[in-house]
C-alpha cells in the first residue's frame, strides 16, 4: 500500500481503524472466531503489560443471549399452552379478586404472577421435574405468585373450587390454601418458604450444594434434578439474595438455575427508576462466575435487530433507564414510536410498517414462550457453573388499566366490572358478560384438551409440583451407648458443656447406624470450639477434595478436605450455615435421607442475627439441632458488648417448634441429645432444637437418678439441702453455667446462715413456660373439670422458704414462670450490653455470683418476716457489694 500523508489527526484515526478492521476481518475469514478471540485476548495482555488501563465492563449488550437463529424449537402445542396459561392468569386472579370482594379484605397479589405467568408454564409444561422421576427438582416459588400456583393445582384437579375459595382462609376446617408457600400450613403441598424476600435465594443456593453433598457421600444417588429459585427483581436488594452467589460458582453447581422475574418493579415504583437492573445483575453474576441467559426482547423483536446493522436499535435500547421502560409500558404505540423511535431517523425507519398498535403489541421476552424455553433448555443443559435467566416482563401483565405497569400495581387487589371484562376478553377465557362480575373459578372439563395435556406433560415429567412428601422411613430406635458414659460425670475432671457436646458429636459421627447421617456445620468456628479433631476423623467436605498440600500436614490434626469429607464447614456466614442446616434438616422429606444437622456458632450470631431465617427452618420443618457455642452474658470473659449473650433464649422461646435448653452438665445434654433424636427421627416430629452451650470449665457431676423427665420438662432438683427441718428455707433455681454459682451459694446459705436450700437445675425456662400456658389455657376452656397443675407447679407445690433464680440470661426467663410457682420468684439475671473483663468481675457487674444469690436470698427471707433485715445489711458488707453500684441494666 502506498502511503499517503494524513492531512488531520481523525483521518489517521480512521485509516489506522480501518486497517485494524481489516486485518481482523481477515483472520475471522481465515481462522474463524476463536482465532479472533484468542487474538483479542493476546492484545489485552499485551497492552496491560505495556501500561494501558482498559475500562471494565462485565456487562453484553441490552439484548437476549440466545440470538434468533440459535433457538431451538419448542415442542408440544404452543395453542394449547397458551390457553392453559390464561385459564390460570385468570383463576390466579380471581382468586385474590374474590378474597377481597368482601368487606374485610384479606389481600393478596394479582400482578406478580401476572408478569410471571410464562416463566412459570414454560417450566411445568416442560421443565420442572417431580419427584417420582427419581430426579425430582426442588423449587422455590416466588412467595407473591402462589395464587398463580394454586391455580395451575385447581386445573390439574389437585385441589377444587372450595380451595381457591378459602385462599388465605388459614382457619378453615380443612384449611384453606395458604397466603404463601408455607410446609407449616400445607405439608403436602409447599416445600420450602420464600415470602420473606432473600430467603429463597441463600436456601436454594445451600440446597444446591447440600445435593453435591449427599451424592459425593453416597447418601443419594446422582440425579440430574435442578435446584430452581424464582425471585423478584426487588427482592434482590435484600443482603440474603445475592451475598452467597459465589459459592455455586466455586462449586460448580451447574445443578442450580435462578429465574429473576425482571418486571423492573417492586411494591413502591421502580427497582431501578434511573438505572437498569437488569444489566446490574448481569455484571453482579457475571462477575461472580455464572452463566447469564438475558431474555429481554419477544420474537417480534427479532427481524428488527436482523435489519439493526449499524447498531442503531442496540445502541438505544441500551441507554434507556428502567424508569423510561415502564413509562413505555404504559403508553400508546403512537407514544413508544414518538419517544422510543423518534430517536434517529434509522430507527423510525426500521418500525414504518408497523401501526401504533402492533409497536404496543411488541412483547418482551420473559412473555414470550420461544425465548423462555430456550433460555430454560440452555440452563439446564450448560455445565460447569450454575445459570440465572434475567427474564424482563411487565408487572401486572394483562391487567390493562386495572393496574399493568403502574407504580400500584404490587398493591391491586381488586378489579371492576369493566377490568375483569377486559381481562376475561384479552385472554379468551368462556364467562359470559353476565357472570364476569362475580369473577367465577373456571376449569375445562377432565377430558378437555387442556386438562388432559396438563396431566399428561406432568406425568411425563414425574407428577406434580409443588408436592411436599416424607420420603424417608423413620429411624428405629436411637442407640444409647453414646450418651451413656456422660451419665457417670467426670469424675472430678473439669469440662466444659462445649467440650462434653464435641465428644458427645464424635462418638455420634463413630456409631454404626447414625455416624454417617450425622452433618456437622460449622461458620469458621470448629477450632473456638475444640473441634479440630473431627477435621482430621470426618474430614471437611469440599466436592474438589483436596488439591494442595495442607500446611499443617504432618501434624495429627491436620485441615483435611475431601469429596467425601463430612463436616459442612461454611466459613464466615451464619446465614449460609443456616441455610445448609435446613437443607440437611429437611432432607428427610426433600431427599429421603435423615440427615442429622448439628449447627454449631457463637450463640449471639444465630436468633439474634439470621431469626429471619430460622423462622424459615420452623416452617419448613426443618429437624435437628442448633448449638449457641460461647454462650451466656457473663460466661465468655473477654469479646464483650457484641459476641456475649444473655438473650437468645428470650428470642428462641417465640420460635413454636423450637425447644430450646441452656443445660448446665454432661448428662443434661445427653439426655436432651438423645431423646431429641428419638422426638424427631423416630417419631417425626416437627420439631428443632436449640442448646446453648459454654466454654466454663468445672466438673461434671454423675446425673441424679430420676432426673430423666425433668431435665426434658425444663427442671428438677439436682441437690436437696442438707437442712430440710430449719425454719429457713429456699428454693434456689439456676441455670448453664450459673448452677454452679448456686451451688456454691446453697453451701454458704447452709453453714453460714442456717438456710436450708435446695437446688434445681432449670434446663429450659420454655419448655416450663409453655407447658404452663398450655395448662393454665385448658383450664380457661373446661371449667367445672379438674384443673390441670402445670409441671412446674407440681415440682414445687411442696417446696418450702423463698424462691430465687439465677442465670446467665435475661431475667424475663425465670419471670415468664413466677406465676405457676407458690410464692413469687425473685430473678438475678444479665440484662444489659456485655463487657470484656474476667467472668469474676463480669459475674459481679451482672449480680449473678453465688454472692448475689445469698443476699437475694436472705432479702427475700428478710421479706417474709423469717429474718431480720439487719442480717441482709451484714451479708451485704461481708460480701463486699456496694449497693449504689450502677444497674448493670441500663449502664
Ligand atoms: C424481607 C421482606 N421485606 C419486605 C417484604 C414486603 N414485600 C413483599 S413483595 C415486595 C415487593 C416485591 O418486589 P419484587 O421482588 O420485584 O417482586 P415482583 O412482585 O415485582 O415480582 C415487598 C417489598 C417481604 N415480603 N419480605
Ligand atoms: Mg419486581
């Protein structure tokens, strides 16, 4: 080529462009794409190297991944199909239409499920696995569209008119269908719960991986069922959503797909008024190493972007902000064409054939059935790394003026006259001008063409979804050889409730039956807990198993991983952890494995931090045991104001079907252990436990005979006075590590005051708590019968002198019992912000040491008239408390 001298900088510019192009038009011509890409990539190199900082995109552009000419097509009767989805768009919607007819309406969503209708046919029509196909997927629904679930179960002929009638009637004899997915309330039918929003996400993530889990040790055999998550756009602003997305990459879980319903809405306006969402989490899943399918733009898009060679139209649809979107959604065609493509002349160009209202008609992909097969059909069969589909569609689709696209959308309940005809005419559905007011279920008949198409693409793809089923057999018995050495004490040795829990976990992990059932889970805590040895003997499970050399290899105790490693060691996430021990808890149910979790944390990170999600766990009956480690306010010395609790069993107490205990010694928690076993995995209750357990050392004592039943109630007498004739008497209550504080304080009461004291050990204030409110609720409803006697107030009728309580938790404890016991119950306890000091001073600054328990204890003598105050006065002087010392309460 001969030279030319350039006049001007741009005609360089453009000369050295195009020779740039050229040259890789030529090697695209001679060695095809990945030449160019490699090529490509050799240059980034090259120009990093050489100190050029290119800009950061994580993003494509704002089209479908799956290009038209890469679709496949879609099998079965899209006619068919489509009718389906508006019979359900229009029992879905008038579901919550007629719960809210009446005066008091009872709520309900119509425009969630209306935009994610087609998501969610695409995958029972063709994706969606029941669990009879022996790969039976799990999914998690959108909390907001179970009316559209629902409906889609009354066309199946899985629940009828009455069910959809009592949709959020919870009270209905027979129950009626439940406001959300919720395994509580419809235990046939739901399988996990979503609606608190981000919970879906992080559980479905953990359960991907826990299905690794279980095939990697043999407790399932490999399937290839999918682990769907179907959320909101807005709801992936919630921490819990997004925060673990780079676990399923890590592990290559390509067994899980998430589906984010983009309608660019949430309950107030827009995800994203003055950005887009969706190319935000393009680049969030990205950038974590995920597969990203975009399905933004319906089929009548294609032939345009096939005309768009300069990449006019690409470019624009690119810079317009969601806010602008949903703007389009709403107006005319003449409106899109004035706004949208008024922008260049190209593009006006490009749409003149199309009228006003065939521009309006254009859909976008997430309602179009071809984008959202494909999208389906490349997840489920890409692999190497889990898949999210961004399906964009319009909230409140179909609804017209009732509410489609409008900021009020979320909030719509009802529909006039006029809507529902509209709705009823846009969608086909046969209810005459007459009855369209009463807004009437409507189901084909069995032998219709949709119904019998319905049941049979269901029993093709292997029964129904969502079914909820117990599929694994109740174990028989629970051994007792474990649990019986801690029966005996320690004989003078000193350990810790923490320690005899670990020993107590391995000699499980070693039993014939349950050791491999057993899933311990740990959040980057094994060693605060003296677990490290379970490294080494179960091994950690990572699904790579070990690639490296560990650096502490030739030590005992070694950080071994392996595929088939044992211990769920999660690392810095309760909430992840958490998410795993419902996995592994409901694994009895989802997998048919009874899968034994134990979750063991700082207690103060666990109610306090992820009670959302342990509320979840009770819903999902989810069985198994949660251990609070380093428990009890004062107990852990050092750390202070944010690790040490004195709380969580306040929180625990409102969580119905968890019992929790704060034992104090070795054969407290082994009898709570093992009749936990035998409660939920011999006679499948629904139940989970929470056991706090501390780091205090002492020694633990042989367990009482007779204790058995009240270590379990909640209490009962671990040392009887040695005084029971003198004229003064006290009951002392303590609990975890504070009996021993009480013990000590029994001693004094009796040699240095002549109090006869005996002490209770209290394993669960609610247990007590609920067993009287049970009792106290019976009576209420039969008078004239004899009255039941709560279990606390037979324990003590008899129980003579004063009664004082002393634990390492807040004092509402002991008071939410005061009331069942014969005389009331003075409560030494540790409300208040934690410090860091010495368990001594912190015991002091509490006023929980067994000082404290003398002096209450006299005080309350000294109230009844059996001592003289004076004597109260002294002990206080002897013990060296200053009265006017601050309230550890408020201070
Ligand atoms: C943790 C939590 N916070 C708030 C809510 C209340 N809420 C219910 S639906 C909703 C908006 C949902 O928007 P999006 O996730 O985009 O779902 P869409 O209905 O648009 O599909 C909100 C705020 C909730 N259910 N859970
Ligand atoms: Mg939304």
């Amino acid at each position: 080529m001969r030279y030319i001298a350039p006049k001007e900088s741009s005609e360089l510019d453009a000369v050295e462009t195009r020779e740039w192009l050229d040259s890789l038009d030529y090697v695209l011509q001679s060695g095809g794409p990945a030449k160019v890409a490699r090529l490509l990539r050799e240059l980034t190199i090259h120009a990093r190297q050489n100190g050029v900082k290119l800009p950061f995109t994580a993003n494509t552009p704002y089209i479908n991944t799956i290009p038209a000419e890469e679709q496949a097509l879609m099998p079965g009767s899209p006619d068919v199909e489509r009718r389906i989805k508006s019979l359900v768009r229009w029992n879905a919607a008038a579901m919550v239409v007629r719960a809210n007819k009446a005066e008091e309406g009872i709520g309900g969503h119509i425009s969630t499920f209306a935009s994610a209708a087609t998501l969610y046919e695409v995958g029972f029509n063709h994706f969606f696995r029941g669990h009879e196909s022996g790969d039976g997927d799990v999914i998690f629904f959108q909390g907001h569209a179970a009316p559209g679930i629902y409906a889609r179960a009354y066309l199946e002929g899985r629940i009828d008119e009455s069910h959809l009638e009592n949709f959020r009637r919870e009270l209905k004899p027979g129950g009626g269908l439940s406001s959300y997915p919720h395994p509580w309330l419809m235990p046939d039918f739901w399988e996990y719960p979503t609606v608190s929003m981000g919970l879906g996400p992080i559980m479905a993530i953990y359960q991907a991986r826990f299905v690794r889990y279980l095939e990697d040790r043999g407790l399932k055999t490999p399937s290839s069922g999918k682990i769907w998550a179907f959320l909101g756009d807005g709801e992936t602003d919630e921490p819990e959503s997004l925060g673990a997305i780079t676990l399923p990459s890590r592990e290559k879980l390509d067994n899980l797909i998430f589906v984010i319903n983009c309608n660019l809405q949430r309950l107030d306006g827009p995800v994203r008024g003055n950005g887009q969402i969706i190319q935000e989490l393009e680049a969030a899943f990205r950038g974590a190493g995920w597969n990203v399918i975009k399905v933004l733009w319906g089929r009548e898009w294609d032939p345009l972007l096939a005309k768009d060679r300069d990449g006019v139209l690409v470019k624009r649809m690119g810079e317009i902000v969601d806010g602008q979107y949903q703007k389009y959604a709403v107006e005319s065609g003449a409106y899109v064409r004035e706004h949208f493509w008024g922008a260049d002349p190209r593009l006006l160009d490009m749409v003149k054939h199309l009228t006003d209202d065939q521009l309006k008609k254009m859909t976008l992909g997430g309602h179009d059935p071809i984008k959202v097969y494909n999208a389906y059909k490349a997840a489920v069969e890409y692999r190497g790394a889990p898949t999210v589909i961004l399906a964009r569609t319009i909230k409140g689709y179909g609804l017209g003026e009732a509410g489609e696209g409008k900021n009020i959308t979320h909030q719509q309940k009802k529909m006039n006259e006029e809507e529902l005809r509209a709705f009823r005419t846009r969608f086909g559905i046969p209810v005459s001008d007459a009855d369209v007011a009463k807004t009437p279920f409507y189901r084909p008949p069995d032998d219709s063409f949709e119904v019998k198409y319905m049941r049979e693409r269901r029993k093709t793809l292997g029964g129904y979804v969502p079914t909820r089923k117990v599929r694994s057999e109740p174990l028989k018995s629970v051994p007792t050889e474990p649990f019986e050495e801690f029966h005996k004490g320690t004989e003078g040795r000193k350990a810790s409730t923490t320690m005899v829990f670990v020993r107590l976990l391995s000699k499980l992990l070693r039993d014939k039956d349950l050791g491999r059932l057993v899933v311990p889970i740990v959040p980057d805590e094994a060693r605060t807990f003296g677990m490290e040895a379970l490294f080494r003997q179960v091994g950690i499970y990572s699904h790579a198993g070990q690639t490296y050399e560990p650096v502490d290899m030739d030590t005992l105790l070694y950080y071994k991983e392996a595929s088939d490693g044992q211990i769920l060691e999660e690392g810095i996430t309760e909430a992840g952890s958490m998410s795993s021990f419902v996995a592994a808890g409901t694994a009895y149910a989802t997998h048919g494995v009874n899968t034994i979790p134990f979750f063991i944390y700082y207690s103060m990170f666990g109610f306090q931090r992820i009670g959302d999600l342990i509320w979840a766990a009770g819903d999902a009956r989810t069985r198994g045991f949660m251990l609070g480690g380093t428990s009890g306010r004062t107990t852990l010395a050092g750390d202070g104001l944010q690790q040490q609790d004195g709380h969580t069993h306040l929180f625990a107490m409102a969580y119905p079907n968890c019992v929790a205990y704060d034992p104090a010694f070795a054969y407290e928690i082994a009898v709570i252990i093992e009749d936990g076993i035998r409660r939920m995995y011999v006679d499948q209750e629904s139940i989970f436990y929470y056991l706090t357990v501390m780091n205090e050392q002492y020694a633990m004592p042989v367990m009482p005979e007779g204790s058995r039943e009240g270590i379990l109630k909640g209490l009962y007498r671990f040392r009887a006075t040695s005084l029971p004739d003198s004229p003064m008497r006290a009951q002392l209550f303590g609990s975890g590590a504070i009996l021993p504080e009480v013990v000590k304080a029994q001693e004094i009461l009796e040699s240095k005051y002549n109090v006869g004291a005996d002490v209770w050990s209290v394993t669960s204030y609610s247990e007590l708590y609920r067993d009287g409110h049970t009792a106290e609720r019976w009576n209420m409803l039969h008078p004239g019968e004899t009255p039941r006697v709560p279990y606390v107030t037979q324990q003590l009728k008899d129980a003579q002198g004063v009664l004082v309580a002393a634990s390492d938790y807040v004092k509402a404890m002991p008071d939410s019992i005061d009331r069942w016991l014969p005389r009331p119950l003075v409560a030494l306890g540790t409300d208040g912000f934690g410090r860091s000091e010495s368990r001594a001073s912190l015991r002091e600054f509490f006023e929980v040491d067994y000082r404290y328990v003398i002096v209450a204890t006299l005080g309350a003598l000294a109230r009844d008239g059996k001592i003289d105050p004076s004597v109260v006065q002294q002990a206080i002087k002897a013990h060296n408390i200053n009265p006017e010392k601050v309230n550890p309460a408020i201070s």
